[in-house]
C-alpha cells in the first residue's frame, strides 16, 4: 500500500494527536491544518483560521490525495452562544462543507469525515442497536450540526466525485481521556463508592482511542470505503455496573460500587436537574458494527480490557 499525501484537520486535539503519529508512520507526507504555529515536533503543518464556511483554504489542498476531517466544535459544558445551534453549525456543518467543496475543486480523491453516533441518536433504551441504514435522529446542536454536514457531504460526493467516507464513533476512551470518563476513573482510584452498583441491565458501546484510530487508518486506503458511513466500537458491549468493575480490574483494585436502583438513581437525578447525566450512566447507546466488520474486513485490534488498561495507563497524575 503506497503512502499517501494526506491532510489532517484537528491534528492538536486528543484524537487527532494520535491518529497523526499513526499518520505519521504509514503516510510520511501528512499535513496538519493548524490554527497554531506550534503542532508537533516531527510535523508538516499550515497554518489556517477557524473553520467555518468563511474560510479560504491555502494551496495546501492542491497536492493532497486524502483530507481526514476530525476539526470540530464539540460538546460545550458551559455554552455562552445565544444561538448554540448555529454556533454548532458554522464549524461542523458550514465549515466541513467549504473544505470539502475546496478539497473536491483541487482535486483531492477521498474525504473522510469524523462525525458523531449522535447522528444516529441518543440511546438504544427499549430498542435495537444503532445500524447504519437507520434513519438520522439528531436529539442536540452537536448531533444536527454533524447530520446536516453528512447529508451536505454525500450531495458533494454526487456532484463531483470525490469520495466521502463518514465514521460515526461512539464515547471515546484511551491514555490522556478527559471529562466524564476521566472522572470516572479518578473517582475509582480515590476509593470512592459510587451508587452503581445495580446498574446492570443497560448496554453502552465504547471505543478505544487506539482501535478509532486503527479503523480511520482504514478508512484513507481501503477501496470498499468510498462513499460508505461506517459505526465503531470495541465489539463488545458493557453495562454501567461491568464497566467500572473492568476499569477498577485494570486498575488492579476493586471498585467500591454501591447497589442502589435505577429508578431511585433517576428519581434522584430527575430531581436536581441531572436527568441526562442519569441517562448517559444509566441508559443504553449500543452500536452495530456489523456493516464495518464485513465492508472492511475490519475488527477491533485491541479488547476492551486492553483498552480500559491503556486508558488507566495513561491517566493524568
């Protein structure tokens, strides 16, 4: 498989530092778009402004062969837009429909675009797996602003030819993970009892860092991916209550769960406004990879143990 001329947006976050050192090894000459001047050491980078459907691409997309869109706004813990939903998308939608309309212009073959199992929806409580043939059921801005991007990117695929490749992750996890998962795992460590212990019903699909990165490698070469829309995970499904056991397990100490019920845990929540969190912790988002496994070929190179050790590995001190 010969190297590629790659160009990779969102090359200083968290996934895309470690899909770019994979990069990095199997395609020597990827660019990183970056709106620093500092990206990494060992990289090519340009510089370029905010994404958003104003921006004007540099010659950069002239000589590449691949643009791996991971650039994004994502999820706001404090939001401060007035209109969050247009704030979502300027960047995700108008922004990734410019640069692909650029890429298509300069010649670019194939478009791979991170999206969002959130496209698909909120959760699988009561319900089958997310698949692919489902009909888009967006629920937040986040969610609308990468199903509108989707849906603008396939017409740009119709109309010029360019290949499209879109890849909806579910939660994330790996060495250096932040926000709720993170907290998770320093809450474990501390010794602290959580009250989720009996929550043992619920199916949440999961993805390690390293196995995203290994499916999107994938995705840059592998023919049967053209203008196909592929879901991830670990292949293996956990409840909450499984999850903090394995974590706690790669942790090499027990995790002090507490088995307080679910419908007391959502009353709970329900009552202090946290009723999405409860549904997050105590609800079901599964995915079916099925599509993934047999157009690809593909499969998780790492377990979810090795995973969720890599991930305790990697946290922060």
């Amino acid at each position: 498989m010969s190297p590629r001329r790659i160009l990779l947006t969102g090359g200083t976050g968290w996934v895309g530092g470690a899909l770019l050192k994979a990069l990095r090894e199997r395609h020597p000459d990827t660019l990183v778009a970056a709106r620093v001047a500092t990206v990494h050491a060992d990289a090519r980078s340009v510089l370029v402004g905010s994404i958003d459907g104003s921006l004007v691409w540099p010659k950069a997309l002239n000589d590449r062969e691949v643009v791996v869109h991971l650039a994004a706004r994502v999820h706001v813990m404090r939001e401060t837009a007035s209109d969050p939903l247009q704030a979502f998308r300027a960047v995700n939608t108008e922004g990734t429909l410019r640069l692909a309309r650029l890429a298509a212009q300069a010649g670019v073959r194939r478009f791979v675009f991170v999206s969002s199992v959130k496209v698909n929806g909120e959760s699988t409580t009561g319900r089958k797996p997310f698949n692919v043939s489902d009909m888009p059921s967006p629920q937040d801005p986040y969610g609308i602003s990468k199903a509108e991007a989707e849906r603008g990117l396939r017409q740009i695929a119709a109309d010029t030819g360019m290949e499209v490749v879109i890849v909806r992750p579910p939660l994330v996890y790996g060495p250096g993970v932040k926000a709720n998962f993170a907290a998770l795992m320093r809450w474990l460590q501390r010794g602290i009892p959580l009250p989720l212990g009996a929550v043992t019903d619920n199916r949440r699909s999961l993805v390690a860092l390293d196995n995203l990165v290994d499916l999107l490698l994938t995705c840059v070469d592998h023919p049967a991916a053209a203008n196909q829309t592929f879901l991830v995970s670990d292949g293996e499904d956990l409840s909450t209550t499984a999850l903090l056991q394995r974590l706690g397990q790669a942790m090499g100490k027990p995790a002090g769960l507490l088995p307080v019920p679910p419908s007391l845990l959502r009353w709970g929540a329900a009552a202090v406004g946290k009723a999405d969190v409860a549904q997050r912790l105590l609800g079901s988002l599964q995915v079916d990879i099925a599509h993934t496994r047999e157009t690809l070929g593909w499969a998780p190179p790492i377990s979810v143990d090795e995973g969720l050790r890599r991930a305790v590995a990697g946290m922060a001190p």
